[in-house]
C-alpha cells in the first residue's frame, strides 16, 4: 500500500497563487493524485448535504477527442470574436492565446475532471438553476485549491458543455446526471506566473451598492 498522499502548502498561499493554467505537459498525472484531489473536492458543502455529484475522470484518447470537437466548434466562433474585440489589449490577447494553445493541445492534456450533478434541474427560475450549481461549485474550488498546493495546473472551463445532450452522449452519463464544468489536470509548462486581481476596497460596498468606505482615495 502506497504512503497516504498530504498536501503541505498553506491554504492562503495556495488561494493567493491560483490561477488557470492552460498550457499544460503531456506527463501523466498517478492515479492517487488524481483521487486524492477529488476526495478534497467532496469536502465542499452541497444543499441539503445532499453531496449529489459525480467525477468522471476522462483519460482515453478517444473520449477526450470528443470532448476535443464539442470545444472547437464554439471556439470557431468565440475566438475569432474575441481577438476582435480585444485586437488593441495585449494583456486580454495573451489570455485568448492561452485558451488557443489549450483548444489545439486539447487531447494532450493527461487527465479532465468532469463534474457532474444527479438530480433534475430546474431552468426556471432563475433562483432555482442558480441553487442547483451551488451543489457542485463549492467543489470544484476545492478541487482547483488542492491541484494548486498539489503542484499541478487546472482550470474551469465549460465550452466542451455547449451541448449538455452531445456531452453526455461522450461521456455515457444517464439522463438525470448533468455535466456541469470540466477541469484539465497536468503539470503546468513554465511557471504559475503572478496573479493580478482589483483592489479589494474597489470592490467592496457597505450596506447599498455604490458607498465603498474602504476604496483607495475615498
């Protein structure tokens, strides 16, 4: 029996130092890390502590060029739409080249985290479709945290699930089980790179929208 898998870095530093990483090694992930990580996602709070979720871990080749084709036909669109928009910001571009280079290297990455919720879901109204992925997003941070303080790159993407009903149909999941983020898992190429984020007084407000006491200046 292999030696129980701990993941020493601190959490603030692991929250601190999070970011998507796209460009991700080729090198398999071990299996155990793979579970271990999943196993802190299922520490994460669902409604009702109903823990109504599912993990299907995407390895062969083949199911993973499904996924592939499911994100470069939305790609084809969002992309060219995007560099348009953001032809004179470099800072955006540099990010649309990273989605790019995940869109194209797409079958290379070793392992996808699909997460997923049983239970019928409700479109309407809005508060209810929100309740519902409140069930399953608590966990998929975690799962992010515990890639980060595990060394690994990850990131929340969704384009492979323009389609509920032909991922699904990839991934051979029942009716009443619904994929609702998917997450790439390798060792980053390159370091993690400084995160950038908005003050936090920019941010904040105090009792009603617009009375921010704690913005720089005010």
């Amino acid at each position: 029996m292999t030696d129980p898998i701990h993941l020493s870095m601190p959490l603030e530093d692991a929250m601190r130092t999070q970011r998507a990483v796209r460009r991700l090694k080729p090198d398999p992930v071990d299996d155990a890390l793979v579970l271990h990580v999943i196993e802190l996602a299922l520490k994460a709070p669902t409604a009702s502590n109903g823990q109504n979720w599912e993990f299907v871990v995407v390895k062969d080749r083949a199911v993973k060029a499904r996924l592939a084709s499911l994100t470069r036909k939305p790609w084809l669109v969002y992309g060219t739409l995007a560099r348009r928009v953001a032809r004179n910001d470099p800072r955006t571009l540099r990010m649309i080249d990273a989605v790019q280079w995940q869109v194209e290297h797409f079958e290379e990455i070793p392992v996808f985290v699909v997460a997923c919720l049983r239970g019928l879901r409700l479109p309407f109204p809005p508060t209810i479709a929100g309740s519902y992925y409140a069930s399953i997003y608590p966990s998929v941070q975690n799962l992010l945290l515990a890639a980060r303080a595990a060394g690994l790159g990850a990131a929340l993407i969704t384009m492979p699930l323009w389609s509920t009903f032909l991922a699904r149909r990839a991934l051979r999941l029942p009716w009443n089980v619904t994929p609702c983020a998917v997450v790439p898992l390798g060792w980053p190429i390159g370091k993690y790179g400084p995160t950038t984020r908005r003050p936090v007084g920019s941010v904040t407000h105090l009792d009603r929208y617009g009375n921010q006491p704690w913005r720089r200046g005010q």
